[in-house]
C-alpha cells in the first residue's frame, strides 16, 4: 500500500527545495508543494499520532487501518508499529538533548504529560543521505581537560577545581558538565565572547570553528554553544551511521538523514532551543562515559551483495539498505511476518507480489508492506528503465 508521509515544519529545517524532506514529499504525493522561504524539516513515516501516515488510495490513517485489520496479520502479532520512520533536513541545529529510557518515560509521562507525552523511551539511528555533522556522546576526560587547558576563558567559567576533578572519572565529567549548563548567562556570556574574539586560531586548529560560529550565530548566547566542547563532534558521511541509546547527549547540527526510532516522541532539552528546557532532568539520567567519536559510529551488516541491515541492540526497530545496481534485473526481497516501511530514494522498479500483482515505485515512494504478504516480494526492472536503485526499509527487529 503505498503511503502519503506528514512533513513538518520546524524552524531548524532546510528551506525550500534545499530540504531533501520537501523533495521526496512533492515526488510522494502531487498535493505537496514546496515554498521556497518555509523550512521543511521532517518527513514522518509510520503510525504516530503526532503525524500519521495515510494510505493514498483511501486517505485512512496507517494506524486506524493497521488497528481494524491486524487480525491478517499486516504486523505480526504486533498491536501497533513500534518504530518511527523518519527523513530530516537541518539546516540549523537541534537541541542539546537525551531520550528516556522505558522507566524514565513512564515517570516523566505519569509526573508531567502536558511535556512527555507518551509512556515509551526513544532510542534512535540516523543514516546519512549528505555530509551530516552531530554532537553525540561526551568526549573522553582526557580530552575535555585538553580543551579547557587550550581555552582558559572556559577552565575559569568551569573552576579550575572542578576542571582537576575531570581526572576522577564520570563523577568529575558531571560535575562539570552541569557546572556548564547552570552557570548565569552573563558568565555563559563573556565566556562565548572571549573564545570568539581571542582563540580562533585554537578553534580552527581542533576542527571546530566552523561549527562554533554557526552554532553562536544561530543561538547567541545559548549555554547550549559550549557543550562542544564537551560532546564528540562527528562528520558523517552519505551510508554512514550513529545509533542512540537511551540517556545518550546529542544534537543534530546539518545535514540530511534517514532516522529510525521507537515510536514516540520524547525528548529531554537542555540547549540550543526556544523549547522547555529541562536541565536538571536532563543531567540526572545523561550517561556520563566518555568515549572516543569512532566509537559512536554503528557499523551494518552486509546481508548480501545489495542489502545492509542496520540492526542495533533493540527490538523495537532495524533498518535495511537496498543498494541494486542497474545491472541486476531481479533481486528477491524478504521481509519476516513483522513487515515494514519501505522509503525509496532512487530509481525505478516494479514491487512483484508472489500473486502476480505489481505495483510501480520510484524515488519519493513510501510503502507499507504487510507482513502477511512480505515474504515473496521481487524488485524489477521495468522494460527500458535500468537504473540504480536505493532505497531503505524500516522493520521491527526480529533479528535479536
């Protein structure tokens, strides 16, 4: 069943046709058109209440018609999908933030549902389409300590006490990183502008002063700016990942992805927001391990010569890459009695139910895949259209 995504508007988003999100949304329905001057930051693919996916034939939520008609088995013995599928476009960045984990969710939901709004945690992949750039986990000790050495206007706003205690491990990396987060903004202040007007070159020469001025120049005076000093900054490029688990500190800096997550919308914010920031909250359940950035790439698992999953330690989701070249004019697709959301990025080709049946997809195509029918499926070629094709599934993983 092919699907009309829900595309989002936030201000973070790229604008226009610059927006890979507006793209696939105006190749995905005829009723989408793109204004040149509105960020287009999100395209939403799956149940959510928030932003419901619909089936184009009949304009039925996915969620009312997986719910009336799951006795088929369409998800397995599912009740409802348990991932989101997403594509984002950033042009600036997101919050400094972490996910719940279950028992967190469930106490902030129960504590405070007008700002957590469901019960579930929300764990999370993002796969580059572009050059994607993120904060995600804190840096080692070793390192922090090295850049508030090379930035002293830091190591002062910190305390040169507290800066000692980094060598104790994550007790000292807390202590600091909340010493950070809560100090009054005139202090916050000056210490941004004195990094800005005295330490370009020893900016320039760590690697981060392009992200610096971007950030200072989207958030000025944001505590949110100097948590890079803190948290690893990755450059991702087009195929490569980084998964999120619970407790996890990150930000989302430029860039275009796809992004697959339990299916809620829980978020802790403690920076670079007009949002509810939650700093104490935030710091109570952050994961304070420090660890290199090559260790927060997710590497996949190359299933056969067209296929990557991307399967992290969770069950409520796994992502398959297709990758098929012109040259392969079929190639068999399986999908478990779970089924799954299939977005397509580029090409052309025939989906050849195991009836006979057919149905034409091409880039900007989203699919619902029933489990009760995904176990024989063949991507052709069309006659006279050999083209590369890419594309990506999203499925609960069953895998674990």
């Amino acid at each position: 069943m092919e699907l009309v995504g829900k595309v989002n508007n936030y201000d973070w988003g790229k604008l226009g046709t610059q927006s890979e999100a507006a793209k696939l949304a105006a190749l995905n329905s005829s009723e989408f058109k793109a204004d040149e001057k509105t960020p287009y930051s999100e395209l939403w693919m799956g149940d959510h209440p928030s932003g419901p996916s619909v089936i184009k034939s009949s304009q039925v939520e996915l969620g009312k018609f997986i719910a009336d008609n799951n006795g088929n088995g369409l998800i397995g013995d599912l009740d409802k999908l348990p991932f989101l599928f997403k594509v984002l476009s950033i042009r600036k960045a997101l919050s400094i933030q972490v996910h719940p984990d279950k028992k967190n969710a469930e106490r902030l939901n129960a504590e405070r549902p007008d700002v957590y709004r469901d019960p579930n945690h929300k764990p999370e992949i993002a796969i580059a389409l572009t050059p994607f750039d993120a904060l995600c986990g804190f840096r080692t000790n070793e390192e922090i300590e090295k850049i508030c050495t090379r930035l002293p206007p830091l190591s002062e706003l910190l305390g040169s006490e507290n800066v000692k205690l980094l060598s104790t491990g994550a007790k000292g990396l807390r202590t600091c990183f909340e010493k950070l987060m809560t100090s009054p903004e005139n202090l916050t202040n000056a210490c941004i502008d004195a990094i800005a007007t005295k330490y370009t070159s020893v900016l320039q020469e760590m690697g981060l002063l392009e992200s610096f001025n971007k950030i200072k120049r989207d958030f000025p005076g944001d505590s949110g700016i100097l948590a890079l000093f803190f948290v690893n900054l990755i450059r991702l490029q087009p195929g490569e990942a980084i998964f999120l688990a619970a407790n996890e500190i990150h930000a989302y800096l430029e860039g275009d992805c796809v992004e697959c997550m339990s299916c809620s919308d829980n978020v802790v914010r403690a920076g670079l927001t007009p949002k509810y920031k939650d700093v104490a909250c935030l710091i109570e359940m952050l994961n304070f391990e420090g660890t290199p950035p090559e260790m927060k790439l997710f590497k996949p698992t190359q299933i056969d010569e067209c296929l990557e999953r991307f399967a992290p330690p969770i069950k409520d989701f796994a992502v398959d890459k297709l990758s098929i070249p012109s040259s392969l004019k079929e190639y068999n697709l399986k999908l478990d009695k779970y089924g799954g959301i299939m977005l397509v990025l580029n090409g052309e080709r025939q989906l050849v139910f195991s009836d006979g049946k057919e149905l034409n997809v091409q880039r900007g195509s989203i699919i619902f895949i029933p489990g009760n029918i995904g176990e024989n499926l063949t991507l052709k070629v069309k006659e006279g259209k050999a083209d590369n094709f890419q594309g990506y599934i999203a499925k609960y993983n069953s895998y674990l």
